[in-house]
C-alpha cells in the first residue's frame, strides 16, 4: 500500500449514525478475493435503484463528491459483520480517511492495516465539518499523520489519534506482515547469534 504523507482532501458528507459494513459493501459483493474494483459497488443499495440506476439524491452520485477523498461520516461507523472489504471498497472510491466520532473497533483495525486513515474527532469538530461543506462543497481539510494533525477548513487544527505501530506502518506503507519483512536482517542476524539448539528427550 500507498505510505500515508500529509495531504489535502475535499469533503463528502454522509452523517448518518451507526453505518454498519452490510451498507458501506453488501455481502453479495464478498465473493472476490482482489481488492481492485470495489469502489463502484460502495453503498451500493443506497447509490443504485432497483433497475442499477444511479440515485441523484445519494451524495456519491452527485458532482460535489467527485473527487472527495475524505468522508464525514456519523458515529459509529462501520459497526456490523467484519469484512475487510469495507475499507476495500471506500479506498477504491477514491477516499483516503474517514471522519468520524466514533469507529466499531474491527472496522478501524481493518482501515489500518488497508491504509485507510480513520480519524476520530469531537462532536463539536464533526459539526464544525458539516457546517463547513455544507456552504461550501469545495471545502478541503489538511490531515497530516506525522504530527496527527487535521485542519480544518476554518483553519483550526485539532489533533487525533492513533496507536504508534499503525502510524508507523502507515506512514512507511506497510502492513503488519510488510513490517516484519522489513525486520527480517535483524531477526536471522539475533537467530544466527543465539547458540543451536539442543533437543532433549524425557527417558522412558
């Protein structure tokens, strides 16, 4: 995955609490193994009518979300089944980092480890977010990882958090098992100085 710099993103906002990831990807799309070409199948029951229509009134559909790479979304968010094809399918979209006041905690690990920043804020900065792109679609916030920074569109900045192993693979681009590769030298250089190993048998 993509290491996660500072970066600029505008903002689509679905404030609706609870979303659960039945909504964000359907288990009928679950069948596929490769991450690539979920994005169109996100939200899928609430883009599409019956007929496979775009509906005008979902936010994804509509020009504003063209090009948003940060979503505002409820509390709660991504409570339901685990499936990693939740974040899958937002990356996929084109979004970057989710905000949130609240994530369901299997969700926010699996963002973590997919490179989707989720990022918590207070209710007072989630207002101030939805506030913000509703008179202007063309809002954008600052997120900056490194110092866990975002900044608003105001120009306020607000800190969030983030456990330090999964900033560390995050702003190196690696997941969990690409961490430990990267520390393959110095675990066979520890293995190679530690003295053989004896097996020894219990008599019979």
């Amino acid at each position: 995955m993509q290491p996660i710099q500072a970066f600029r993103a505008r903002l689509a906002p679905l404030a609706i609490d609870n979303i659960d990831t039945d909504q964000i990807i359907p288990a009928r799309f679950l069948k596929t193994t490769d991450k690539t070409g979920l994005g169109k199948d996100l939200f899928h029951d609430w883009r599409y009518d019956a007929a496979g229509n775009p509906k005008p009134d979902f936010i994804l559909n509509q020009p504003r979300a063209a090009g948003a790479a940060a979503l505002v979304a409820g509390d709660n968010f991504g409570c339901g089944s685990s499936r990693e094809h939740a974040p899958w399918a937002l990356l996929g979209f084109g979004f970057r980092a989710v905000l949130s006041t609240s994530f369901a905690d299997i969700f926010r690990n699996n963002c973590l480890k997919n490179g989707l920043l989720p990022v918590v804020v207070d209710a007072a900065t989630h207002a101030e977010l939805l506030e913000a792109v509703e008179g202007n679609p063309q809002a954008e916030v600052h997120i900056d990882l490194a110092s866990q920074t975002l900044r608003l569109p105001s120009g306020r900045a607000v800190t969030f958090p983030i456990d330090g192993f999964s900033k560390q693979c995050l702003l190196s681009g690696v997941d969990s098992l690409g961490y430990l590769r990267e520390k393959a030298p110095a675990i066979e250089a520890y293995e190679a100085g530690r003295p053989p190993r004896v097996r020894t048998y219990a008599a019979e």
